[in-house]
C-alpha cells in the first residue's frame, strides 16, 4: 500500500502523502480534513452528477499512471488501479478530491476498475428500515448510472462479468452482496 501512494502521488494524483512507516501494517499519512463523497452526496444529493463526474474522472487520471510490473496483476492493462474506488474512498478536502484506501491496488485496466466501482455502487449492502433502503437503492442507481456515462459506458460494462468474479473474491461480502453481484452479473437487478 505504501509502494503505491508513493508511485501515485509522485505521478501527481490527489492520494494523501506517506509521512512515516514506524512498524510493519500501519501508515503515518497526511490528515485528510473534509468529508467523504458518500457523506456529501448524503448531506447534498443535488450535487450527484457532479460527484459521478468526479469519481470517473479520478479513474481516468488514475488509469493513465502506468504500474510497475512487478505489482499484482489484474486482468489484462498496465496502468495503477485501485479497485475500491467508491465515494466512500475519496475524501471532499478543500484542495478537492483525495484518493485514499490503496491496500487492494495492482495493476489492470481503467475499464476494469471503473466496472468494479460500478458493481460495488450496484450492490453494496445498504443499511436502514425498508423505506430507507428503497431510497438508498434508487439514488444509489442514479448516481451509478450517471457514473457508468461518465466513465465510458460500453468498454466499462464489458468488464462487468470480470469485475463481478473480482468483486465475489472479497471474504467480507454480505450474502445479500454476493447475491445481487450475481443478480447484476446476470442482468437480473432492477
């Protein structure tokens, strides 16, 4: 995780700066002030289109950073790819958006990474009483949508099926997540 927030930000991607490695497993980073995107899309729900924008826009920044080859591979690409980049990765700071949680990161495609992210934004558990999580899940489809158009559509979707096996690889899914990633997979979700 170190090896790659120093390789982005050296790049010059918005990813928090390692300040220190004082023991194996643990990171002394910068302070990152500022909320995450899922909790300003919570707070302002009007600014969906522009954080869907801004989340695709991340993945193309990040995907024309070239990996070295020694990093895990993922699928086919060579470019950094984070593979966890959701709106409750990025934090809204006042000198805009910062990248952080790079401990799933390797080396792929941008295409694929972004299909990741769109599966996670189409299946990731919501939590509430019934009403909340159909209002959840509508808006969650919304700004998935706008996402998907903004991240290139078509060559992102035709790494749905690759992005879904990726994604069930994860040990900490909930079985409702692991059902409607195969649901998605199948083109069975609403």
């Amino acid at each position: 995780e170190v090896d790659v927030m120093r390789h982005v930000v050296a790049a010059g991607f918005p990813c928090p700066a390692v300040l220190a490695v004082p023991s194996d497993g643990s990171i002394v980073m910068d302070r990152l002030d500022g909320p995450s995107m899922l909790d300003d899309l919570t707070a302002r729900p009007w600014r969906l289109h522009k954080h869907a924008k801004t989340l695709a826009r991340l993945h193309h920044e990040l995907g024309s950073i070239s990996a070295p080859k020694s990093w895990r591979s993922v699928g086919d690409g060579s470019s950094v790819v984070h593979l966890d980049l959701h709106p409750d990765n990025v934090k809204m700071t006042s000198d805009g958006p910062v990248v952080f949680d790079w401990a799933n990161a390797g080396r792929g495609s941008v295409e694929l990474d972004a299909a990741l992210t769109y599966v996670i934004l189409r299946t990731g558990h919501v939590n509430g009483n019934t009403i909340a999580k159909v209002a959840v899940a509508a808006f969650r489809s919304r700004f998935a949508a706008a996402f998907l158009k903004a991240a290139g559509g078509p060559a992102v979707l035709a790494h749905l099926t690759e992005a879904a096996e990726l994604r069930l690889l994860d040990p900490n899914l909930l079985v409702t997540e692991r059902d409607a990633v195969f649901a998605l997979a199948r083109g069975e979700l609403d």
